[in-house]
C-alpha cells in the first residue's frame, strides 16, 4: 500500500526523546562530582539559570537534551565506580562541624555572615513561634531576619533534593563509603543549607565586569564613542544577567527562573495584556488657585533602577483567599480599591481606571494603599482583598545587581563617560522589559516580577508626589515613572543632580489659572 509508505517512513525516523532521571538526581549528580553550574552550563552552551531550571523540574529538548542526557549517564558511572573502589567521587569538600550550616541561594559561596546560631541578633530561637517565610507553619528559628524551619522535613514546602532515588540502586550499593558532608538540604521554595566553608569575595576582590565590557567594546571599535556604544546596547541584555548571575554568588537563596503561571499572567490574546493592573499615574491637577504660576517639570533619575528594590516572590505563586496580607510574602491580590477623595491634590494611588470594581493589583501597589490607609496618614480607607497568588519575598533578592548598576552609573557621572552610561541604562531598562515570556531573554521568565517592578516605580513616583504636597508644594501632574510637575520652592524638597535620589529639571513654564482650563504644559517640554 504505497498510501501509507509515507507514514511508515515518519513513524521510522521519528525517535523517542532521551528519558533523563528525576530532577532530584539531576542536581545530586552534579554535586556529587563537585561541579558548578556555571562549569556544566558552559560545557553544554547554555546558561547557568538554565541548568537551574533542569534541575527544578524543566526539562530541556532538542540536541542540549542528548547532550545533558549523556552528562548525566556519564556522572553517574563515574560515581558507580568511586563507590565499587570504596571512595567518595569528590573529598576537596571540607566537612562542616556539627550544627554549622550556611543559608545559600547559587552555587557561589555563601556569605559569612549568614552563619545561623543564637549570636547573631537576626538569627537563633525564636521566644514566640511564628509563620516559616517558605511555608507559613509556625518555626521557632529565624534566618536573617525571616522565620524559619532550618528542618525541611518540618517545612510544608520542603523536599530532600539531594536525595537520590531507588533507582539506579548503583548510587547507594556498599561499598560506597559515606559522603563526606557534602550534600546540601534544600526546600522547594527555593532555600538550601550547605556546609560551612565557602565565602564570598570581599568588593574590592569582585571583577569590575561593566567597567570591562566597555574597555572591551571601545578597544573592538578602536575608539570609537557610538561604534562601541550601540555594540553594547546591542548585548545589553545578555550581559544584565551574566552581572545577574555573577552577584547572586552567595546568595542565600534560590530564585525559580521559569515558573508555571497563573492565567492572570497570561495574555488575553496574541497582542493584548494580561490581567494586571500597574497603576501608572497619568494625574494632572483640575486647578490651581487663582493667579499665574511659576510650574516646574521634574525628571526623576533611574526610575526603574530605584525599583528594583522591592519585594520579589522567590519561588512559584501559590494562591490564597481571604483579606488578609502576609508581609512576609509579595506577588499580585484580587483587591477592591477604596475610595479616592484626594483627586483635586494627589493623584489616586491605583492610577487612573475607567473602570469600577475589582482588579489584579501587584505587591508595591497594595503596599501603597495599606499604608495611606493606615492612621499615620488616613488618607483612604483599606482595600478589600480577594484572592492572591504570593510567594515567600525579599526586598534584597536584586539589591546587589541593583548596586553595581547604580556604582557605574555614578562613575559614568563623574567622569562624564556617556558610553557606560547609555550601557548601564540599557542594562536595567532592558532587564524588566524583557522578564516577561520574551524571546530576548530566555533566562529568566518572571513576568510577575516585571509588573512588580514596573509598579515599584509608579509608587515610588507618587510618595514624591505625597511628598511634595506634605511639603506645601502645589502638585500639578504625575505621569509615569519619572514625571513630576510642581509650583513652588522645590529646591527645598528635593537636590538637584543626576544622581538617582536627586532629580533633574526638564522644563519650566507658566500657566494661567482659569478655573475651569486645567493646566496645561508645553507639549514638548526640553
């Protein structure tokens, strides 16, 4: 039957994908031979986020997949054999003294001072139980700050991922002496314990990679300022995370890079948007008092560069119900807004709606509204709160990364270097743009993220506002991340400059005040 020649042909060349072991096994296999991330990643092309991610649950395809596929095969014959001659596959580790335990995030050192014990005033027993940040069962220890279980088999989130499975039997068969000390304890939310003994750099022993990068780029194109800037905006992204990466060493914890996500982080349709609301003010004052006045447009500095620090969930959104709000944890909240009854001075923290109703609001907003709602400003009354698809959170996750970016900024200011400047803007620009399911960065897909820094930076635009009118300033617009026009003393308020807590003038105008003519600026204002 010649008819079906063709789908014997298919059915012939078409092959089954290479099965891989439990994600579990992935990692104790590479821990085992004392291999980083970053040596795996680059002997497979890929990046160490990515190896990451495989060792979560993501599975790779393709070619990459018969390559990890046989990186794996061959770990795992290679610890076969060390464990048939009755030695460890790896004994460079050093073994820690009972109870020493590091909180750590990459593979990268661990910071000293994540030491957990009762010296540290931010970490030991707690007197009263509170909620674990991973599961929100009561913990009667603290990590940094955080509650919680330094047992994961008392986390309700936590799973033994160095443990490896029944099969292959070869892994656990005699006489393979003990491990020495060497395998970490981690939850699936992202926290692992590890042995003592690994630290970071100190700052001064960090590579300056922008400052490289530039010299590199300006020696490729033997000199020339726009040549070598346009070549870095051009890798702008690739290079944000390889500085992601790099200042993550030592972290104390886990970031899950591409997490499954809820439908309201999906996009309605091909080219519309998901279901979450970021607040960006689009306010202009209805009046002013009579008389004409002096307006000041203001241009705030690293807008998006500030906001990144906030609260970011580290691992996968698990939802909840009910109005209550766990400062412990960040993501987005189904919320009634309350009532804004300060439209004539302020612009309404939830931005400008057509719409009545509920809606998807993310961290930095809700934070926003409960704190104006709270009696030290009463300024509405509290949100309603729904629904929520949370995390357990940390304002520091990027606070680092932020820092390097915001150190080579300043140094670009200084000594007037546009090219490192241009780059760094692009470097943060770039890497919320694209964190969402963007086919320019594949490394990180946290689409939530990205709405939670881009409102970070809308509620950080209106406290200048706030600030501004408690000072006795006549706020007359707030647009977007950066744009802030006010009449008065604003000298008084806020320093000028370019640095990213001061804030630069982008036009001065003049407007008459008929009650019923809003002010208006220039329509293009320098």
């Amino acid at each position: 039957m010649a008819e079906f020649d063709a789908i014997d042909a298919l059915l012939a060349a078409a092959g089954q994908e290479v099965p891989l072991p439990p994600a579990a096994e992935r990692r104790f296999l590479r821990e085992e031979l004392n291999l980083s991330r970053a040596q795996l990643a680059q002997a497979l092309g890929v990046s160490p986020s990515t190896v990451g991610g495989w060792e979560s649950g993501r599975d790779p395809g393709g070619e990459v997949r018969e390559k990890y596929a046989y990186f794996l095969e061959g770990a795992r014959t290679k610890l076969d054999a060390a464990a048939a001659a009755g030695a460890p596959a790896d004994a460079t580790v050093p073994v820690p003294a009972a109870g020493d335990v590091l909180v750590s995030g990459d593979d990268g050192p661990a910071e000293a001072e994540g030491t957990v014990g009762t010296d540290d005033a931010n970490s030991g027993v707690l007197s009263v139980p509170q909620p674990c940040v991973l599961c929100g069962q009561p913990a009667r220890h603290q990590v940094e700050g955080f509650p919680q279980h330094l047992d994961p088999a008392e986390c309700g989130t936590a799973t033994l991922a160095p443990t490896p499975p029944e099969e292959p039997a070869a892994l656990l068969k005699e006489p393979r002496q003990p491990a020495p000390a060497r395998k970490p304890v981690r939850a699936a939310s992202g926290v692992k314990v590890v042995p003592v003994g690994r630290r970071v750099l100190a700052a001064s022993d960090t590579p300056d990679l922008i400052g490289s990068a530039v010299a590199a780029a300006l020696a490729e194109h033997s000199g020339d300022v726009e040549a070598a800037t346009a070549a870095l905006i051009k890798r702008a992204i690739p290079d944000a995370m390889a500085l992601l990466e790099h200042t993550r060493k030592g972290g104390r914890y886990d970031v899950v890079a591409h997490p499954w996500l809820p439908d309201i982080l999906r996009k309605q349709t091909a080219r519309g948007a998901d279901q979450i609301w970021e607040a960006r003010p689009k306010w202009t004052r209805p009046e002013l008092p009579p008389g004409e006045h002096e307006i000041t447009a203001l241009d705030i500095n690293g807008a998006y560069l500030s906001a990144l620090k906030t609260h970011l969930p580290l691992g996968q959104l698990e939802h909840t119900t009910g109005n209550h709000h766990d400062r412990r944890r960040a993501g987005l909240h189904l919320i009634t807004p309350p009532a804004w009854d300060h439209d004539t001075v302020l612009p309404n923290p939830v931005g400008d709606r057509d719409e009545g109703g509920p809606l998807w609001v993310t961290e930095p907003t809700l934070r926003l509204l409960l704190r104006v709602s709270g009696p030290k400003y009463g300024l509405c009354d509290p949100p309603e709160i729904h629904e929520s698809w949370t995390s357990g959170a940390t304002e520091g996750l990027l606070e680092k990364f932020r820092i390097a970016l915001k150190d080579a900024r300043d140094r670009a200011i200084s000594e007037d270097d546009t090219v490192t400047l241009e780059y760094v803007k692009a470097m943060y620009s770039k890497f919320v743009s694209t964190l969402g399911e963007s086919n320019y960065n594949r490394e990180l897909y946290r689409t939530d993220w990205m709405h939670l820094i881009r409102s970070q930076a809308f509620a950080n635009l209106w406290w200048k506002a706030h600030r501004a009118y408690d000072e006795g300033l006549l706020v007359v617009r707030a647009m977007g991340t950066d744009e802030l026009h006010v009449a008065g003393d604003w000298h008084a308020v806020f320093p000028e400059g370019r640095g990213v807590t001061e804030v630069k003038v982008k036009d001065v105008y003049t407007v008459g005040t008929d009650p019923d003519q809003p002010p208006q600026p220039p329509e293009n204002p320098t």
